[in-house]
C-alpha cells in the first residue's frame, strides 16, 4: 500500500509548481501589456487628482493593483482572528469575503462612470436579446464577463446558500439589473441592455464552474451526513 501511493505525491508537487508557474508567467503578462497606461496614470494618482486618475479606466486598473497588499493584510487579520476563535475555515471564508470585495468594487467603480453626453443625452434601453452583442466586441465581452467574475467565484465559497450554479446565475443576473438600472436612472450616458445583463450572469457562473472544487463538497456535506431516524410513538 505504501509502495503503491508514493509515486502519487511528485506529481502532484510537479503540477503545483506549474501550475503556479503559469500563474507567475500570467501575471507578469497581464502587467507587461498594461504597463503603458499604468505609467501614464501614475502621475496624476499619486499626485490624488481626480481628473486622469479615478475617472480613467488606466486610473482604477492602477488603484487597484495598488490596494493589493491592503486587501492581503486585511485577510491575514481577519484569518488570524477567526482562526484564534476556532471558526472553521478561516482562512477561506477571509479570502472570500476581501475577494468579493475586491475584485467587484472596481468593475462596478468603471460600470457607473458617466459617459460625454451624461445629463444631456436622454437615457437608452435595449430589451431586444443578442442585438448589442455584436458591437460590443471582444473587449466589451471580456469586459462584462468580469464585472461579477469574482463575486461569482468567491459567492459559494463564502455562503453556503449560493453554493449552486443557478443560484450564482441568479445572484449575477439581479446585481447585473441594478447597475443597469441605475444608469438608466442616473443618466449617465450608457445604454442599459439586456445583453449585458445576460453576458455578466454568465461570467459569474463561469467563475463559481472555476471555483467548484472549492465549494462543492461544502455544499454537499450537509446532505452526507446520516439523519436521525424518526421515534415511533406509542
């Protein structure tokens, strides 16, 4: 028996180490290609200007690469107080909520920017399905599958009443609903289309289909557990 589960344990360290690898190398990436505009808005961040900085898509991208470490302290502390009061999976359950947090507040942030024409253009719906898709291109679709991305990853994680793909649907499609209901009512110069809508529920379901090994055996404990049979009366 020993003999036989030896060999297992080098190649689950060898897929580790790549896996972090690329994760490196996918990063590095990321910033290699945005660094360009990260530098450009550096300047009027750090000088706390508003214009150039907290209005710009550069600007925000740049804060929140910034707030990194903040968010990783903030999960050690909460990790290092749960787990001093015995809360089961501490650390999960802290990386999840800074996650949520994190990785959503930004997207939201560029979601609710005004536009040029904000409060002179009049305000536009589209409830026709798939008719905005095609303009939107790639970069719009890549853009609204991560506005719910990491709500939809970390959600199930975090609560275990969400730990099921319809319920992540149905989380991502009303959070989608009232953002773009909000910039119907704010006036701010963006058309609220049901396509978006559809491609952000999407993109939160597609986080929680990469996050499921994390949260599919919590959701599924509950039911494995024997259940007391039923005393007879009489």
């Amino acid at each position: 028996m020993v003999h036989n589960a030896s060999p297992t344990a080098p190649p689950r360290r060898t897929r580790r180490v790549v896996f972090s690898g690329l994760a490196i190398l996918g990063v590095a990436c990321v910033l290699f290609v945005i660094r360009g505009p990260l530098f450009m808005a550096a300047p009027r961040c750090a000088a706390g200007r508003w214009h150039g900085c907290w209005d710009t898509f550069n600007g925000v991208v740049l804060m929140t690469l910034v707030a990194l470490p903040l968010s990783a302290l903030v999960v050690w502390v909460l990790a290092r107080r749960r787990g001093a009061a015995g809360v089961p999976s501490a650390w999960r359950r802290s990386v999840a909520e800074v996650g949520m947090v994190h990785g959503t507040v930004p997207f939201l942030w560029l979601t609710m920017m005004p536009g040029g024409g904000a409060g002179i253009v009049p305000a536009r719906v589209s409830l026709v399905p798939l008719r905005d898709l095609v303009t939107m291109g790639p970069l719009g679709i890549v853009g609204n599958l991560l506005v719910f991305a990491s709500l939809g990853f970390f959600a199930p994680m975090r609560f275990a009443a969400l730990a099921s793909l319809p319920r992540v649907l149905a989380l991502g499609a009303g959070c989608s609903a009232l953002v773009e209901t909000a910039q119907y009512a704010l006036d701010l110069d963006r058309v609220s289309s049901v396509d978006d809508v559809l491609v952000n529920a999407a993109g939160a379901v597609l986080a929680a289909l990469a996050s499921r090994r994390w949260w599919r055996t919590r959701a599924q404990a509950p039911s494995d557990r024997p259940r007391p049979e039923p005393e007879l009366v009489g």
